[in-house]
C-alpha cells in the first residue's frame, strides 16, 4: 500500500518545514510545533537500519559532530510528486577530521544533537567517503535528499 502523493508532500512539510498537515485528526489538523528547532544530520559507517537509532553505526572520527539544520524552508525544500523529497536547502558542513578517521558509507536525520536520539531517515551515500586527517565531510545543496514514494 502507498501513500497518497498530498499526503507524502503533507509529511515531509510537517517534518522538514514544521508546516501544518490539514485534515489530520481534528479540525486544526495535525500540528508542527510551537518552535521549530532544528533536525539532526549524521554520518554512519554502516546502515542504523529501521530498528537503529541516531547513534546506531555513527561514525566517531575526531572533532566529528551531528550538523544542526532548521526545520523550515531556510533548511529544507519540498518538491515534486510520486516521488516527493526533501533536500538540505544549504550545504550540510561537518567538522574536518582531525588524527582518527573512518569510512562513511551512509548518512541519517534525526531528532538530538548527540546521544541515541530518534532516527527519522536515512540512506546510503552514492559511494563510500574515506575520512582522514584533513579531510571535511560534506553535502552541497540537495545532497541530503529525502524521499516518501
């Protein structure tokens, strides 16, 4: 069974963008939040996999951290149909790798800026990335595309 193509736009925004989902429940609908906050990026060196968490194969390079993107159009872009996706409106920035690296194979949003925190989605990488000393993880604009099909 799929989801209706309004419907996977409704949910991505209600995510993404904190935006209202009509028709929800009751006559207000299903509601963003009173403040939006901000979705957690991650880098993984394995799958978390559906019964994973934020913290399920992350990675550990040093000076590694969870990047902060807001939940609203300044952070994320809706668009499309069959399939609609979400995708970072601004590059995702992680920190560079200082002495201890390791390989990225997939990455994942999520809900906490550190510990085990909710895992909302996540996805392999095209091609696995090599982190060593030096080296500056990151995701040009649209890179951290998010599909509902």
């Amino acid at each position: 069974m799929s989801k209706g193509n309004t419907w996977e736009s409704d949910l991505l925004l209600l995510v993404f963008n904190n935006t209202n989902a009509g028709l929800i429940g009751d006559a207000t609908g299903l509601r963003g939040s009173s403040t939006a906050g901000s979705l957690y990026v991650s880098l993984h060196t394995a799958d978390p996999g559906e019964t994973g968490n934020q913290g399920t194969s992350e990675t550990a390079y040093t000076n590694y951290l969870r990047v902060a993107v807001a939940r609203s159009s300044a952070g994320w872009t809706i668009s499309g149909t069959a399939p609609t996706q979400s995708a970072n409106a601004a590059a995702v920035n992680f920190a560079q790798c200082g002495a201890t690296g390791a390989t990225i194979t997939h990455f994942a949003v999520g809900t906490d800026s550190s510990g085990t925190g909710k895992l909302l989605y996540s996805g392999a990488l095209t091609a696995s990335l090599a982190v060593s000393n030096g080296v500056t993880p990151s995701f040009a604009i649209g890179d951290c595309a998010i599909t509902e099909d």
